[in-house]
C-alpha cells in the first residue's frame, strides 16, 4: 500500500472512531433516525475500507477480516435499534464497536507495510548505465514498485525551437521493464521517488527532453526528485581551483538546484559542488552549508557500479 493509501486509510477509522461517540449521543438523546444514518454511514466506510485494502495488498487480509466482524457488529446494532428492543446497553454498544475499530486500526498499522514507488526516467539509452544499478536496487525491494518510463527527447534549431523528435524506448536491455511515458499519470500516481539524468531543463543549446520532463516540473509530483549525472568527470581536489571553474557549471544546472537530492561520485566531488554553489549563491552561512550537505550525496556513480558489474560478469 502507498503511503497516501495508508494515510487515508487511517483517516477513514478516525472518522469512524468520531462516528462512535456521536452514534452513542443520539442514542443517549432518543434520536434513533441519526444513530441508524451513522451506523450506516460506518458500515459504507468499514466497506470502503476493506475495498482499498483488497485492491492493494490482496483478498483475504487480516484486516479485511477484521473489518468484516466490524461491519457484523454495525449490522447488528443497526437490526436491535431499528427494531426498537428494550434494554439496549449504550455503553456495551460503544465499548464493542471500540473494540473492534482498535483490532482494524491495529492490523493496518502492524499488518500492511507502506510501499514505495519509484520512477526512472532515462532519455538516451546509451546513458541508461548512470541509472541501472539504482533502478536494480529499486526494483529487487519487495516494498517497492520500480517503473522505466524512456522519455522523448528533440533537437534543437539554432533559434531554441524544436526540432526532431526522438525515442528510445526500444534500445533499453531485455531485462529493463519498460513503461510508456504517455502511460504513466504522474499526477495521479504521484510516485514518491523520481529519478534524472538529464538536468538541462531548458538550458541545453543542442538538446532537450520534453518540457513535461524539466526538472522545474517534474518536482511537483513527487516529494523525492533525485538526479544523478550522467557522466564521470576526472576526479579534482576541492583546492584545486583552476580546475575547479572549468567544471563548476556542471553544478549549477537546473536540475542540480530543482533535486531534493544530487549524487555524485565522490566525497571530493561534492565539496566541489558545495563551494561552487555556496559562491553562486554569495551565502556561507551555517545554514546554507548544512542544506547542501545533506542535499547533495557523494556515494558514487552509479555508472562506476555498471562498470564494475559487467566486468564481474565478463570473468564469470
């Protein structure tokens, strides 16, 4: 289950739980035609509720089972007070229904793990090495749904306009899953991780992705955008700096500002990166400093790993 899946299951029992208190005051106030309404409006949410569970995490549930006894018990009280039977027990009512919305309330939250989905959206094929062994990562998760979504690419006329177009979505390994980018809502989905390589936006003389692919836009999507360059750059010392200004504009493209998160390939690398965008900035404060250590990431490229990887398998 998604994490916003799961945060509206959460808020269905809580109205749930406030329907309870509510149901036991008409009760208490001889109104029965409200009571009977908002038992019926928690057997629709006890429904609704199990639905959603079913759909995401499979039929027979833990919970589903459990919200079964609970839309019997609702079934139950509904029958006694429209029937009007003497002697009904108002806080027997509410003490059970309680019961048995806490053993629901419980089972989603111990017995339904959030899941994750993450989007990988590669441009070129001969560059998809920059992302794989993160997608492979992804993708072996068992909590989490890894999607390939190949996007269109043009080139450029000297005036900015676009010219051709270009997909390559067929020249990725048979063992790539690929998605369709016209089928992939990213709206709807809202995935929780987006990963680029492409971090030109419109910025590219030569080439660019679509504008639905900025980075600009793409982070509205998603609370994680994380982009991971496409190339290896010779490795430089953060003293360096003569080799330093030939390079820096490699840290202040849009995509490396629009991330939630940079990776690159080494320690050096992004105190690099720290110094060139703390001097565009012309802020040195303690803050300033603190965002872009824990922004950027220098763990590696994951184009290293491919390497390593097919080299592995070559001596195999």
């Amino acid at each position: 289950m998604r994490k916003a899946q799961k945060q509206q299951s959460e808020e269905l029992i809580n109205q749930m739980e406030e329907a309870h208190s509510q149901i036991k005051l008409y009760i208490e106030q001889n109104n029965i035609p409200l009571a009977l309404e908002l038992l019926k409006d928690c057997q629709a949410g006890g429904v609704t509720l199990g639905t959603l569970i079913e759909n995401t995490e499979g039929e027979g549930h833990p919970t589903v089972l459990l919200l079964e006894e609970y839309c019997e018990l609702i079934y139950q009280i509904h029958q006694n007070l429209e029937q009007g039977i003497n002697g009904i027990n108002i806080n027997k009512i509410y003490k059970m229904l309680r019961q048995k919305l806490i053993k629901v309330e419980n089972s989603v939250k111990n017995d339904i793990p959030i899941k994750k989905e993450a989007v990988f959206l590669p441009y070129k094929a001969s560059m998809w090495d920059s992302l794989e062994s993160v997608w492979k990562a992804a993708d072996h998760d068992p909590n989490c749904d890894a999607y390939v979504v190949p996007i269109p690419y043009f080139d450029k006329n000297p005036d900015g306009s676009f010219r051709e177009m270009h997909y390559e979505g067929n020249q990725y390994p048979n063992y790539v899953p690929i998605t369709k980018y016209e089928d992939y809502d990213f709206e709807t989905r809202r995935p929780d991780m987006i990963y680029i390589h492409n971090p030109y936006d419109s910025s590219n003389l030569v080439t660019s992705v679509h504008p639905f692919f900025f980075s600009e836009n793409l982070k509205k999507f998603t609370d994680k955008l994380v982009y991971i360059p496409y190339f290896v750059l010779d490795e430089i010392r953060p003293d360096e700096k003569e080799r330093i200004n030939r390079i820096k504009h490699f840290c202040t493209v849009p995509g490396v500002y629009n991330a939630d998160k940079v990776i690159v390939q080494s320690e050096d690398m992004k105190q690099i990166y720290i110094k060139v965008l703390l001097d565009a900035a012309n802020d040195y404060s303690d803050a300033a400093r603190k965002y872009l250590e824990e922004k950027i990431l220098g763990i590696g490229s994951p184009k290293i790993d491919k390497v390593v990887n097919t080299r592995k398998e070559d001596y195999l």
